[in-house]
C-alpha cells in the first residue's frame, strides 16, 4: 500500500458531501481499482441522486480541455464533479496545482489508481494541501458487493 487511508463506499461519501454541505470546497482524491471504478461512478451517481438530490458531472482526463478549465471549476458550483484519471496527464495535474484556488464551492472528487494517485500528489504539492481526503474505493465495498 502507498499511504495508510480509510476505505469507503459511494454511500459513506456522499453521506459525508452531505453532512459538511456543497456550501464550502471539497477536494477527495479517490483511490480505486481500476476493474471496480465503473461499479463505483453507478454508484456514486445514484448515491448523489438520492442523497443530495443533484446529479453528478463526470469527466475522464480526456475530457478536461485546459483552456476550458474554467468551465469546470464553474459546474462545481454546488455540485458534485468526478474527473476520473484512467490514464496519467501531467498537464492536467499541473494546471489544477496551479489553479486550485478556483475551487469556490461543491465537491471535487479526482478518481484515480494507486499508481496515479502517488503520481497526482507528488506533482501537485498545492492541490495536495487542499485535498480534504484521500479514501480507497474496495471492489468488495462496492454497490451490491462488486462482484468476485
């Protein structure tokens, strides 16, 4: 294991989003195994239909365009965006460290495998200062169990 960090479920997170409000920033990096991250956005999605009463924006590493970063920091605007990192983009990280500040209101959750997580918090020393937590999404503590 690359860090010592709690483990949690869609269902534990959000009750969390919705404990401390989408009134104030909130940065989690989300540490998953890449064969349980589907399970995990379903569930996630439902979880903040049914909890929060919002729907999740979602968006791969390939779809955050730098020179729309503006745009994506604005849907957080009391919502809940999850970016998910399924391949490494320096560029990305790095113009999140350096921006990071625009991060007003709403949930931003960075999902991400051990290997880009380690990557993601060596490269961005200011985004990892504002990271509000860092869980570990198990497939077992998926919806409905995950699978084998």
């Amino acid at each position: 294991k690359m860090i010592d960090v709690l483990e949690t479920t869609a269902f534990r997170l959000v009750r969390g989003l919705a404990a401390i409000g989408l009134e104030s920033p909130s940065i989690y990096l989300l540490i998953v195994e890449p064969d349980a991250a589907d399970i995990f956005r379903t569930d996630l999605t439902a979880e903040t239909r049914i909890q929060l009463g919002a729907e999740l924006q979602t968006l791969t590493v390939e779809e955050v365009l730098l020179e729309r970063l503006a745009e994506v920091f604005a849907k957080l605007d009391r919502n809940v965006v999850l970016i998910t990192f399924d391949r490494w983009r320096q560029d990305v990280v790095l113009t999140f460290d350096r921006n990071i500040t625009l991060v007003r209101n709403g949930a931003l959750l960075l999902l991400a495998s051990q290997e880009i997580a380690l990557r993601i918090l060596t490269a961005a020393p200011n985004l990892r200062n504002r990271i509000t937590d860092i869980l570990e999404v198990r497939r077992d503590l998926a919806f409905g169990g995950g699978g084998a």
